[in-house]
C-alpha cells in the first residue's frame, strides 16, 4: 500500500494515528450531557452592537441565555418583549410544530413524496426571523419553515407546493419543503447545500452599494459550514462588511454525522467567526427569548454599517432529518429527552406562564387553533390535488423558464413531449 | 483573413474609422453598458484599481466608482456566488474569472443556482449575470491557463454560452449579454485579444488594427445571440468553428485554396441551427473545428445535429477537429493545438468522400 521505502512505519519514530470522530452515544446507549457547559441564563454581558469583535470574543465560546430554569428573563439579552409579542412568537411556533406534524402525517400517507420536519428547532426560525424586518431578505436553508410562517405566508401555499399540485406556485418543479416567495422577502431553496450564504452575502452587498436600508440573513446547518461556499460567504462578508447575519443552526446531526464531522470536537461553530474578524455569538437556540436578542443585536449592527455576524444557535435535531430518515439507527433515542436545553415551545410557553400572561387551557385551547388550522389549509390545498394523482402543472410548464425565451431545442422537446403523452405504450398509457 | 468580419452587424453605423483590439472592445462594452445601467457591476480578481490582468476592465474603477467595479477575493464560489444574490437583489453583475481554469471552483454556483434559479423560482429570481473568462491557448500557459471547458457549460440547462471572434463581434455580444435576463458564460479568447491567429505560430501576430472586424464603432449596439456569422461563402465544404479556431480554419483555406462556407457560431446556446443546416445542405460536407478536447466536446453535439438533421445531404461524413484528450501541454503546447496541419488532413479527407 504505502509507497514508502521499507513500508510506513518503518522507522523506530512514533507512529502516526488518524483520529475518526465518533459521537458519544449510538443506539441503545445511556445519553448523558452533564459534559455540556450550560451557563446560568443572564450571565452573559452583552456587548455594544458596533463594538469590535476582538473586544467580545469570548461571546464566540460562551451560550447566551435568557430563559432560566425558574422560567423567568434574565440579564442583559433579555429583548423586554411585551405579552402580545410573546404570545404570537408562541402561536408563530405552535403553529409550526401543527404543520410539521400533519405534513410529516400527509407523506406517511402517500400524499407527498418528502418532508423535513424542524421539531426542536421552531425558535431558530420563528424568534430569529420575527427580530428581523418584514422586507429584510432571508436567504434560508431547508428547515426554516417557520420564517415564511412568521411572515404570513399563506400555509395552502406551502402545502400546495409540497403536494407539487396545480396550485403550486413553483409549478411542480421543486422537492417538496422548497419554498420561494419574493413578496415575503424569502429567497428560493436550493436543496445544495450552503450555496445561499454568499448569495446572502451578496444581496447585502448590492443592497449596501445601492444605499438601501435592508439587511440580509441566511440559514445554514452546522454540518455544511465544512461547505466551501461558507467559507467564501465569511470572507466576502468580513471583505466588504456586509449587511448581513450569518446563522450557523448546530442542531448537533447533518442525517447521520455528528456535529464532530463539521469540526464540532475541536471548537464552537460561533468561533469560526474569530478568524475572519466577524462578530461572534453562540446562542441557546431553544431559547426563543435569546435568538430573539440576538439575532436583534446583529440585524441593528448590520443596519448600523457596524458589520457582520455570524451567529450559532446551540440547539437539537429533536427528529429525523427528513421522512426518508430513521435516526434510530445511528444516535441513542435518549438523547432528545436528556438535551439539557429542553423544548423551545415549552419553554416560552412557561415563561408566559410565569409571567401570569398565560395558562395551559388557552395553550391547549390555542392548540387545538393551530391543529384546526392546519387541518382546514390541508383541505383546501388537496382540492387541487396530492403528488401523483393528475391534478399537475399544464405539461408544457416542465420546458418553460429555463430560458427567459423558450429556445428552438426546447421547443422541439416539448413537442415531443407533448406528442409522447398521446402514445399508448404496450396497451396503455402510463401513469401520469 | 476576417477582411469582411463585420457581417452580420445589426447597427449601419460603422463610419467611424475606430480600430479596437478585443480587449479595448470588450473595455468599451463594459464601460457603456455600466455608464447606461446603474444595475451594472463588475467585481472579479484584480479588475479593479489595476484593470484586469488583461486590461479588459483599465479605467473601469476610476470613472464608474468602487462600488460599481471592485477587486473581489481569490475566490470564484464567491465571486458566482455573491453575483447570484446580487442578481436576486435586481443588479446586473458582470464578474470576470480570470482564467477559464479557475472556473471550477464556481461551477456549483454557475450549474446548480445560476443556471436554475428561473426555473426553481417560477420566475420569481433570476440571475442575469454575465461570466466573462479568458479561455483557450496557444500563449504558452500550460494546463492550468490554457483550457477550452465551453461543453461542460453547453450541457448545463439554463445556460447561455458565447464566444466572440473578432472585436466588433465582442462588443456587440457582451452588450447583449450583459442586458440578456439569463445567466451568460461569455469566453474570450485570449490568443486572439491582439490580433487574429493564423495557425502558424512561428509567424509574428499581426495587429488586430490591419483587419476591418476591428472598427468598433462608438456607443451601445448588438449582436444577437443565437446567430451565427458568415465567415466565407464557398460551397466546398462547410465549417463550424468558434474563437481562436475561426481565424485558423480561414488561414487554412486561404493556404490551401479551399472554397469553404465558413461559419463563425458566436452563440453555443441557444445555437443557431438554422444556419448550420442551410450551409450543409448546401455544401453535403460538414467540418467541426474546436480547440477543447475531443471527447465529449461541442464537437461532439454538433456533430450529432448534423447527421441527425442533414444526413440525407452528406456526401462524407461529418469531421470533428479538435485538441488532443489529454491536458494542455506546455513545451508541446504546437503539437497539442489543432492547427493548420491537422485542419488541412481533415479538409482534404472530407473532400475526398
């Protein structure tokens, strides 16, 4: 194999190790985080938004939190939120978890081809997204649902599009859960991954050349930071102090690989921000209050021509990565129930409590809103029909838009595409 | 050589005597289209305070401002990738890729979100960018400096791909490509920017001001894309070449006598297919001439076009001339570039059926 004289290790030198991540916990195993560092919430100082990152590098290794175990607000992040604003980030993220479960349900029962849940992680989205101004534009990931919820965005939309029926904006053509909406400032998904952060960076960049007031932030798993593209968005970001959040979602599996495969074993995703002189947070991303704050402090620094941030939101993939996925094959089923962070929806919802703004008949009662919600935007969608069942685009949709003009090529294509559709093949026609 | 190269011109205003290399064509483009658009930008490796490590962007900086053309990072995922989000923004960003051999880095950015975001989107984003990228060689640049990767683009749906041959020809093109709504990779071929190349390249270049295809007039005008340019008239032969090999393909036949309709594509996508079956059925004999490499090239597909389509009108079959399928070599850069030796084989074999 080697091609060493005398073969490796030859010599009477020490020989060398290749180091193989291996998370702690696989099936079956008794999951224990007790190593994890979770500071008391309201520790953490909370720097001047223009301040020098060098000055707040710490911030980079520390988890801002807000949300005690006591259910209250504490410290210097504490974003001072007044009920009615509580209560719809709690609606905004309720109604999230509604959706994801009777989506996930509708492609168990054969009406979709796919879906991605982002159980666990609502407050990343819904908190981060409603610190954000309505026209700021997001360029997002795959699990980011609940801005466009957040937004508005008309939940028949969303489901229309994961039906792909003839109701979908996007016309069939996107794997469901890829969602576009230009009038809610939400770029389109790609589904390759962390391709959106230097496109994110460089919205911000021509809304800065072009004197505007709008700021950009972008979604990007904690797996695919490994992505070249990442990398490109922190130097063109810290190169041209772009108007821009960089959000870094560890929520601790890319499918199957731990956060050590992205270089989790070594340091914090939030400190890769050091290196390129970006403004460095790590956040408790099941801390809606705390990704509330934080993603403020950086859209008001971005705003303020003060720079970029590159922010990790500390959180758990409390489900599989999509419906093709079973996580209990790789990771211990513990480990959801032991995540010292808990539940970002129950956590909120706790601190209404505690707050004496709320109490568990109008959670149920709100609840049951959202479930019927839900429900009556899933029948109305599935009148335009469910994938595979005939109800799709007009056929000639599939060869329009790849051009601005339909090109020569493709209109000989569609011809035959459209003069396929009328052969009857071995006796019959084949399923549309 | 290209005497009568600004056939096909679509403006009748060539009075004016103003003789232009490639690279003061492609300059004066940028410089009107960022003069007439706001939305234009032009961000690349050096093209800024310098002006491009060929001069296409000198004096850009310095009139239109730094914001509108600006050095970018060593970094072309980033460089295609802020242009894409620029382009979601509403600009119209024309990056420059120094090298057609860098390109790679961005080929995620340009394959998979350039080309698709139309299409994705419904329409709701589009990327109008406008890739420039100095490509082929016969300069002495080795495998990394050297490379003609145009078919790994023309396989890509969604988007555009365009070579100039003479400096009219690229003023008028970029300019189209620049205000076309879909993504453009536009090649510039850099053996030509200062004078046509025979072919023969022990021979001194002769400047780009001794050929007619480099009176460039003043101001905007365009060269559609999707049209190809008449070259010759004969009817011994048809040839289908583009850059570099444009100019050596007509050495060649002015060398050997040769009678051939030649045509110039300028557009691989969307191709000008018309033309292309109008010449060979005319002439029954069709010859492909590429510098990139042979297998899978765009020969390749062209040549599958014209048997798919002409067949009946051959009188012998289809040619492809092309550079070898390894890389680009550096001391044996002459023997690798499909010259006039190679050309000449090729013209006499297809005569012969």
């Amino acid at each position: 194999m080697a091609d060493r004289p005398g073969g490796a290790g030859g010599s009477n030198k020490p020989k060398l190790a290749l180091h193989i991540p291996e998370p702690k916990y696989r099936p079956g195993d008794v999951a224990d985080f007790s190593h994890l560092n979770v500071p008391p919430a309201g520790e953490q100082p909370r720097p001047d938004e223009a301040a020098d990152p060098k000055s707040f590098a710490p911030l980079a290794y520390d988890l801002i939190r807000v949300l005690g175990d006591d259910d209250q607000a504490h410290g210097p992040w504490d974003p001072k939120l007044d009920p009615d604003t509580l209560r719809t980030m709690l609606y905004n993220m309720a109604l999230v978890r509604a959706f994801d479960e009777r989506m996930f349900r509708g492609q168990r029962q054969g009406k979709t081809s796919f879906y991605m849940k982002c159980t666990g992680e609502e407050a990343t989205s819904v908190a981060a997204g409603m610190a954000l101004a309505s026209d700021d534009m997001v360029f997002p990931s795959y699990r980011q649902q609940g801005i466009l919820i957040s937004r508005g965005y008309p939940l028949v939309e969303m489901i229309n599009q994961i039906y792909s029926n003839k109701g979908d904006k996007l016309k069939g053509r996107q794997l469901p859960i890829m969602y576009s909406s230009r009038e809610h400032s939400f770029f389109s998904i790609s589904g390759n991954l962390a391709t959106q952060t230097p496109q994110a960076v460089g919205w911000a960049m021509a809304s800065a050349a072009k004197g505007d007031s709008r700021i950009a932030a972008t979604w990007v798993g904690e797996g695919s930071t490994a992505e070249g593209d990442f990398h490109s968005a922190c130097t063109f970001a810290t190169v041209y102090n772009a108007p821009v959040i960089l959000n870094v979602i560890n929520n601790q599996w890319a499918i199957s690989s731990f956060s050590g495969f992205a270089g989790a074993e070594r340091t914090t995703f939030a400190a890769r921000a050091l290196g390129y002189g970006l403004a460095g947070l790590r956040v408790d991303g099941n801390d809606a209050l705390a990704v509330y704050a934080s993603q403020q402090w950086a859209a008001n620094r971005a705003r303020a021509n003060a720079g970029p941030t590159l922010i990790e939101y500390f959180t758990y993939r409390a489900e599989g990565h999509s419906t093709s996925d079973d996580p209990s094959g790789y990771r211990s089923a513990q480990e959801q129930d032991e995540w010292p962070l808990g539940d970002p929806v129950n956590r909120l919802k706790n601190h209404l409590i505690a707050l004496g703004e709320w109490d568990e008949d109008r959670q149920a009662a709100m609840d049951k809103e959202c479930a019927d919600t839900v429900k009556t935007a899933t029948k109305e969608a599935e009148k335009n029909g469910i994938l595979g069942h005939g109800m799709h685009q007009p056929f000639h949709t599939m060869f329009e838009d790849v051009f601005e003009e339909l090109p020569w090529h493709l209109k000989e294509q569609a011809d035959q595409a459209t003069r396929e559709r009328k052969i009857k093949f071995d006796g019959g026609r084949p399923k549309s | 050589m290209s005497k009568s190269a600004t056939e096909g011109q679509t403006v009748a205003d060539v009075g004016s005597e103003r003789r232009l290399n490639m690279i003061d064509a492609i300059n004066d483009a940028l410089d009107i289209m960022l003069e007439r658009d706001p939305d234009v930008i032009v961000l690349g490796e050096d093209v800024g305070y310098f002006g491009g490590v060929f001069r296409a962007t000198a004096g850009l900086q310095e009139k239109h401002g730094k914001t509108r053309v600006f050095d970018t990072p060593i970094s072309e995922c980033g460089i295609i990738g802020v242009a894409v989000g620029m382009g979601a923004y509403g600009l119209r960003p024309v990056p420059e890729i120094q090298f057609a051999d860098y390109i790679y880095p961005g080929l995620d950015q340009l394959i998979s979100e350039a080309a698709r975001l139309r299409y994705r989107s419904a329409t709701e984003y589009i990327a109008p960018l406008t890739v420039r990228s100095p490509f082929g060689g016969g300069i002495f640049g080795g495998q990394t400096h050297s490379q003609s990767p145009e078919s790994i683009f023309t396989h890509v749906s969604g988007l555009k791909t365009v070579i100039p041959s003479t400096p009219y020809d690229a003023k008028g093109l970029l300019i189209s490509c620049i205000e076309d709504n879909d993504p453009v990779i536009f090649f510039e071929p850099k053996r030509i920017y200062n004078g046509p190349f025979s072919g023969f390249y022990d021979k001194p270049v002769e400047p780009w001001k001794r050929f007619d295809a480099s009176i460039v007039p003043e101001g905007h005008y365009k060269i559609p894309l999707g049209k190809a340019r008449t070259v010759s008239e004969g009817d011994q032969l048809t040839i289908l070449a583009y850059g570099t090999m444009v100019h050596v393909t007509e050495a060649v036949c002015k060398a050997k006598g040769i009678d051939a309709n030649i045509l110039d594509l300028r557009t691989l996508v969307p191709l000008d297919i018309e033309a292309i079956e109008a010449s060979v059925e005319r002439t029954g004999r069709c010859l492909i001439v590429h510098e990139a490499t042979r297998t899978s090239g765009f020969g390749a597909e062209l040549s599958a076009l014209v048997t798919e389509r002409c067949f009946y009108h051959l009188e012998a079959p289809v040619e492809r001339v092309t550079g070898f399928d390894t890389p680009y070599p550096h001391s044996l850069e002459w023997a690798y570039f499909p010259g006039p030796v190679r050309i000449g084989e090729a013209i006499d074999k297809i005569l012969k059926d």
